[in-house]
C-alpha cells in the first residue's frame, strides 16, 4: 500500500508517519530487549535533485528509550555502541521507507537502472545489503537514554561500480537538545538475483 505522498517540510508537519506495524517489521532481526526505535516518520525529502542544493536529500526522526543495555551492564550513559544500534534501526527503518514509497527511485535518476534496490528486495537483504564503512560520533554530553530522539540526513549518494553509498549525518537530542552527533558512510550493493 503507497501513502500518499506530500512535501510538508517546510510547514513543520510529518511527511510520512511510519506505523508501529512496519517497524517491528523493518525491526525483526533484532532480539526483542535490543529494540530501541518505537517511533519514526520521515520528516522532509526532496522530489527531485537540484544542482548545487545544500538540502539534504531525506531525513527520518525516530524516539527512541533504551531501558537496558541489550549487552553490558548499566554504563550510565549513552555509548559508542548504541550510537551505532540507534543509528542503524533508525536508517534500516528509513530506507525501508523510502523504498517502499518511491521516493529512492524518484529522487535519484539511475536508482532503477544501476542501484537496483527495490523494496521486496531489501526485504530479503536487509542485513546482508547495507554496510557501514565509516562512522564518525561526537559526545557533547551524556544523553537521558530513558527517552530521546535520533535524526538522520542522507545528505548525498553516489555510485562507484557496483557499490552504491549513502552519505549521512546523525543527531541524538533529549529534552535539553543534542546530546551526540556523527556521521556515517553507508555503502549498499544488493546481492542481484
């Protein structure tokens, strides 16, 4: 089913609400105690490319809560490991999205021809499909993990043979603002079957 599809970015409004129902599908893989992400909507996202935009591309907002740590005991504060779990739910969540609706095929011009990463076929290669190569965090200040948000910015794509990445930068906020910010390089490269 395609949601119907406006830009309201510039309003302040959601541009696509993400259903619990789709979460804890895009979220399956992971083990019950190690789902952070309960909520998240795609926030902004171009129609088409433009020549010399400083937009970015997409960005996804996600709540998160992390009651325990799914592999050590209570640290105290938010760490380099669930920097990389909360930003890795967050992005399989919005590109699972994107793909869904179309916005990945309509917004990057060689997607379908090159890229050739549909939805049904993240579906089944969601693990194998989408790797970090680089991944950059910064801790300003020790984030209330009990109840936060995580924002995500894909700011480029480029192609280099059959690999394809996504370039993006990530924020982690609670109540008194951004806590951790990085960024990270994405590379996906579907398994064609």
């Amino acid at each position: 089913m395609t949601t119907a599809i406006k830009n309201t970015y510039k309003s302040g409004a959601p541009v696509i609400e993400i259903s619990p129902d789709f979460l804890d599908l895009i979220l399956k893989p992971y083990r019950n105690h190690a789902k952070y992400l309960y909520e998240a909507e795609i926030t902004h996202f171009l129609e088409k490319l433009e020549p010399n935009s400083t937009t970015s591309l997409i960005t996804a907002r996600g709540k998160f809560s992390i009651p325990e740590s799914c592999y050590i005991d209570d640290t105290g504060h938010f760490n380099a490991v669930e920097f990389n779990i909360c930003f890795n739910q967050l992005a399989y969540v919005m590109f699972g999205k994107c793909l869904q609706e179309g916005i990945f095929q309509r917004l990057i011009p060689i997607w379908e021809s090159k890229i050739k990463l549909d939805y049904d076929i993240f579906l089944r290669q969601q693990l194998s499909s989408m790797l970090i190569v680089k991944i950059e965090g910064k801790f300003l200040k020790q984030l209330d993990s009990d109840g936060f948000f995580g924002e995500i910015s894909i700011d480029k794509v480029i192609s280099s043979n059959d690999a394809h990445f996504a370039y993006t930068t990530v924020s982690f906020s609670d109540g008194d603002g951004i806590k951790c910010k990085g960024s990270v390089v994405l590379a996906f490269n579907p398994i064609h079957e």
